[in-house]
C-alpha cells in the first residue's frame, strides 16, 4: 500500500535543495536550483493539464 505523503515528500525535499543551492552559492548552485524549481512548475503545469474537468 503507497503512502499519500510520498509524492508530498519528495516535491518538499526538492523544494529545500533547491532554495538551499540558491541561498549558499553561485554558478553552479544557481544552475542547480533553477534546474529544480523549473522542474517544480513543469510538474505543477502538468498535473493542471491532467486533471479531471468534470
């Protein structure tokens, strides 16, 4: 049986690593978080795009 918290879990732990990279550096921890918190919005867009539109 899945936990409902994983999904949650993991979009919370990207979040932090990618607020993290932008808070402690430059060059490539810019790189990294705006690699992360793109794929933040993609993955938001995405799941707008499939919900259910009854």
């Amino acid at each position: 049986m899945k936990s409902p918290f994983i999904a949650p879990a993991w979009i919370t732990l990207a979040s932090l690593v990618g607020l993290v990279s932008a808070l402690i550096g430059d060059g490539l921890f810019d790189v990294i978080s705006w690699v992360i918190f793109t794929g933040l919005i993609a993955l938001v867009v995405r799941a707008w795009m499939k919900r259910d539109r009854r």
